[in-house]
C-alpha cells in the first residue's frame, strides 16, 4: 500500500462513475482499458508512483494512459469502418448468410470467422520499448500507429514477462476489432434489429413490474386500514377522558351491561325448561333477594369487562403491529424486486448494443451493488421491526399480569415501538451511507477538509445527540408515553406522537407543538398509572361545617358503590376537611383517586351531586363580604 504523508491523498479525485477512474494497486496505481466487442475485452495498465510527485498526480497519470490507448484504438476503428474496403458484397454476403440464430445475431459470431477489414496488428520495439501498434495498410486507411506501450509498471503489476504481456493485449485488440466490425456490419443490414429487441425486453420486464406494483398497491390500502384500527385502538385506551361526560360514560356502561345480558338472555334459552321454571318460582318466592343476585351478577359482569379491557388491546395491538411489519417487509421486498427487475432489463440493453457493451460490468457493478446495499439495510431494518414488537409484546404480557386492571403496557409498548423502530431506522440508513461512501471510493478527507461544512455537521450533530440521549432516558424511566396528558413548561395537552427525537403535544385548542426532547427538562405527567380529583368547594362562613362535610361523605359513598363509577375510582374520596376560613367562606378540599384519564369525567360527576346535594341540605356557597364605612367630613357638620 502506498503511504503517503501530510495531505497526500491515497485514492484518486476522479468521479466514482468513470470507467477510467484508478485505483490503488499494491505499490502501483492501475486503471481499466475497456474495448468495444465483448465483455472481456479489457485489459488493466499500471503506472509507478516513484518519480512522480504525488499520488495524485500518479492517478491522473494513468488514467490518462488508459484514456489515450481507448482513443487510438476507436480512432482505428472509425477509419475501418469509414474505408470503402468495409463494404465489399463478395467478401461479405457469403460468412454473413452463415447467421443461423437470433444468438448468433447479437453475441455468439465465432462461426463467422475474421472479418475482412480486420487489421493486422503487430508487435515491436519502439525508444527501446515493447509496443503494440497498426502498421501502415492504405486499403483500410490506416497508417501506422502505436496503441500501447508495455512498460515495466505492467511487467509488475501482472506478474509476467512484458513480451508475453505484448501478446496478449495484441490478440485481445484483434479480437476486440473482429467483433465489433461484425457487430457494425450487422447494424448496417438490421438497422432497427437492436431497438426492436429492446423494446421487446422492456414490455417483457414490465409485465412482472405492473403485477408487483398492484401487489404493492393492495398491500398499502390494507395497511392503510390496519392504521386506522390501531390509532381507534389507541383513542379509546387514551380516550379524551377531559372533555367526556357523566351521560357519555353511562351510555357506554349501559351498552356493556346490555351486550353482557343478551348474551345471558341467549345462554338462558339454552337451558332446561325445567331449571327456568324453578328459577322463576324462586323469583316469585323471594323477589329481594332475586333482584340483589341480578344487581351482584351484573356488576361482577361489568368489572370483568374492565379487568379484561386492558389485555384484550394489549392482544389486538400486538396482532396489528404484526401484520403490519409484515406488510411492510412484503412493501420493501417487492420494491427491490421491482427495482432489480429494471435493472436487469437496462442491464440487458446495455448488453443488447456494442457501442455500451463494453461497460457492463461497470454498470453492473454501480447499479446493482449500490441497490443490492440499501436493500440488505432495508430488509434488516424491517426484521429489526419485527423483533422489537416480539420482545416489547412478550414482556407487556409479562408486565400486564402484575397490574392486569392498567392500559399502561399497552401506551408504552407503543411509544417504544415507535421510538426503537425510529432509532433502528436512523442507525441502518447512517450503516448503509457509509457503505455506499466506501463501495464509491468517494475522499471523506475532501470533505471534512471543507470548515464549513464540518462546522455545520458538527452543529447539527450536538443538537442530534442531545435530543437522542435525552429521549431515550425518557422512554427509560418511562416519564411519559404516547396517549398521556403531560405539561412541559407552559405547554400543556395529549402526548399525540413521540420517538427519541421529537414529542409531539396536541393542545386543548387543537394545536400541535413539536419539543425536541433535548429541551425538556421537568415534565408534569397528569396520566401516569392513576390520577387525582382536587376537589375544592368554599361554603358560606355562617353555614354548618360539620353538616356540610357529612353531605359531602354521602356524596363520595353514594357515588363510589354507583357502577357506573365503581371501576373509575380506585380509592374511597379522601375528605381532607377544612382547608382555610376567609372573609369569603369556608374552603373545603376533597382527593379522590381514580384510574388513569378518568379525573376529569369524576371531578365533574362529582361536582354536579355535591351541587345538587348542597341545594337539597340548604347549604349556601360562599360569598365574598365587604364593608364599607361613610364618616361625613365636619365641613358638612358645620
């Protein structure tokens, strides 16, 4: 390897997409010859780096040598074609009407023997050198001209002696000449032959394309679908339990019990005749204790239904999540099927016509790397998806066990997903730029040599890493996921979307701020594993405390043993008693502990019966006083 000091590039300054383009080569610099005629008409010319000044400039050099030799050898092969020697019907009708096939058209032309115009070319010592020249024939135009000098750079790289070097580039550039006035002469009697045939590949190629964009298409709709059911899944487990009301829960409680009896009704019609009509009897005999049962049965039904509500979404979300990691694997996968297919079909036009055939391994090896690069990250990226909903599923079943009546497993196992699968993305598209730099040979130290865009890489890449670390110590110590009320600052609303970088808050009048999240530092969350009602009612001064206090007792009993509340309230209200006396009354404060999102829909239950239980007790709010004192100045007096 060469090693080069201070700023001396090692690798050429050349674009990657130049079929010229050097590359190093031990202690040599080597570049490609690319012939018309086949694919393996190429041979590699090598320069040493020793008396030149840098490596560049040793790079450039042969480059240069490659290009020179290209250029003399089309320039005897447009004079070939341009003499009126190309053309001469007894020499060429006879092995052309040997053409038996369509292969033999295009691409297998050994049956067809040497062209006629084919030109000599010689071997010979020229300054003391081996080199491989055209002598001087008038018939074809020619004059005599060197193609390429065999040097000791070659003698090395290739491990052989420059005469043997000699003579294979000398068979290669006749061979090379051989195919390509054939391939020109059958241009000239099939001029469309070439075009017909590439339209041909391209309807053939496109029959699979459309099939699979259809697939794709059909897939995307289904996921579409699967995109709506889990954000409805996500709404009702963070229902806006802010803005629900006491008749909206009652009607979605009287819905199950309703579902809960019919299905009793049809399990009752399934039974005996005769354990009905004993039932009924017992009814009649004892109607009290008929109605307690059915009033047990009914609110043991509906807390089974709320037991059951968070494992049940925990099960359809991870199915959900399933399907569409899959659906997007499929998505991904049938893209690059897609893409290669195009890629074959131009991979074959390049092939198809011999002023390009030349360059097809190149084209190959620039088009179907790079894809063959994105497509590996892509597909790796998709089963990374699929593990991180197994794992976070697998351990929120375990997790849900413990606290099997809390959706919190569910909001998390879909805030981490989001925010792992963001962060698995992000790590496999840098993984995939960085191959795709090296497969391209393209200079990092060009650009990091650029100050200003360093400093703009460096900037944006502290904020980046900020934001990262901050977020995932969030998602760490769980401060809050998607589907919580939280308040940051003076920014307070539902955690609508959320990964390691950004979150995402929807506000009570609809807008949605974007925080990074290296910018938040206290976070208030209202959601987490069960909230509070801070109740606070102010009573007249003059009004019977202790009275007051027993109503508001009733009032928490009452509502705590109603169904409809039972399930939301996790604690008896704790009444906290007198909590300040003012000239404007008596403050009253109450906590009560209710489920996760559900401090709002009690707090306003509870204030609507505390009002109504106020005015039937006759106990009067309290009312600021002020007196206000005249005195008469003694101007009046007087």
């Amino acid at each position: 390897m060469i090693v080069a000091s201070g700023n001396t590039p090692t690798e050429s300054q050349t674009p990657w997409w130049d079929p010229n383009k050097a590359r190093v080569c031990g202690r040599l610099w080597c570049s490609e010859v690319h012939l018309s005629g086949g694919l393996d008409k190429t041979f590699t010319v090598a320069v040493i780096q020793d008396g030149i000044d840098t490596a560049n400039n040793a790079a450039f050099a042969v480059e240069e040598r490659a290009r020179q030799i290209e250029s003399v050898y089309n320039s005897i092969y447009n004079r070939i074609r341009q003499s009126e020697f190309m053309f001469q019907g007894d020499l060429i009708e006879s092995p052309f009407g040997a053409i038996a096939n369509w292969q033999n058209l295009f691409f297998n032309r050994d049956n067809l023997g040497k062209h006629p115009a084919t030109p000599k070319i010689e071997i010979g010592i020229k300054n003391n050198q081996t080199v491989v020249f055209v002598p001087r024939q008038l018939d074809l135009g020619l004059s005599a001209q060197t193609i390429v000098t065999v040097n000791t750079a070659d003698r090395l790289h290739q491990g052989k002696l420059i005469e043997d070097i000699a003579k294979e580039w000398r068979f290669l550039i006749s061979e090379s000449l051989n195919e390509a006035l054939w391939a020109y002469e059958i241009d000239y009697y099939y001029p469309f032959a070439r075009f017909g045939v590439a339209i041909a590949i391209f309807l053939v190629i496109a029959i699979p394309v459309i099939i699979l964009a259809t697939i794709r298409y059909l897939l995307k709709t289904w996921n579409r679908h699967l995109i709506r059911q889990l954000r409805a899944l996500q709404e009702s487990l963070t229902v806006d339990a802010e803005g629900l009301s006491s008749e909206e829960l009652e009607v979605s409680e009287t819905s199950n019990q309703s579902k809960e009896n019919n299905q009793e009704e049809k399990k009752r019609k399934k039974l005996n005749p005769s354990v009905v009509l004993e039932t009924f009897k017992k009814v009649i005999d004892r109607p009290d204790k008929a109605l307690a049962k059915a009033k047990a049965m009914i609110e043991n039904t509906v807390q089974t239904i709320s037991h059951s509500v968070p494992s049940l979404a925990l099960k359809k979300q991870a199915s959900i999540k399933r399907q569409q990691n899959v659906i997007q694997l499929f998505l991904g996968l049938f893209f690059w099927i897609q893409l290669f297919l195009i890629l074959f079909a131009l991979t074959l036009i390049i092939l198809l016509f011999p002023e390009t055939r030349r360059y097809t391994y190149f084209f190959l090896g620039q088009s179907i790397i790079l894809p063959l690069i994105w497509m590996s990250a892509s597909i790796a990226d998709k089963l990374t998806n699929l593990l991180i909903d197994f794992y976070l599923n697998k351990w929120a079943k375990n997790a849900q066990l413990i606290n099997p009546n809390s959706n919190r497993y569910t909001l998390r196992v879909s805030t981490y997903s989001n925010a792992l699968k963001s962060g698995t993305t992000f790590l496999f598209i840098v993984l995939a730029t960085a191959a795709t730099v090296l497969f391209l040979g393209i200079n990092l130290t060009v650009l990091a040599s650029a100050g200003g865009v360093a400093f703009v890489a460096a900037f944006l890449s502290r904020n980046v890493v900020e934001d990262m670390l901050n977020g995932i110590l969030i998602l760490w110590t769980d401060r809050y996921a998607i589907g919580d009320v939280i308040q940051v600052g003076n920014i307070a609303g539902f955690v609508e979307n959320m990964n390691i970088y950004i979150t995402q808050i929807r506000g009570a009048e609809g807008r949605l701020v974007t925080i990074p999240n290296g910018k938040i530092f206290i976070v208030e969350n209202l959601t987490k594993d069960w909230s509070r009602v801070e109740f606070k009612i102010e009573i007249a001064y003059d009004a019977d405390v202790r009275k007051a206090l027993n109503v508001i007792s009733e009032v928490s009993e009452e509502m705590q043993n109603d169904p409809t509340w039972k399930d939301k309230i996790i604690e008896p209200a704790a009444i906290l008693g007198v909590d300040n006396v003012s000239h404007q009354g008596i403050l009253i404060q109450v906590w009560i502990k209710t489920q996760a999102m559900q401090q709002w829909a009690v707090g306003r239950e509870y204030r609507l019966r505390v009002k109504e239980a106020f005015e039937t007790a006759g106990i009067k709010l309290g009312i600021p006083h002020q007196e206000v004192r005249y005195q008469a100045s003694l101007l009046n007096e007087n």
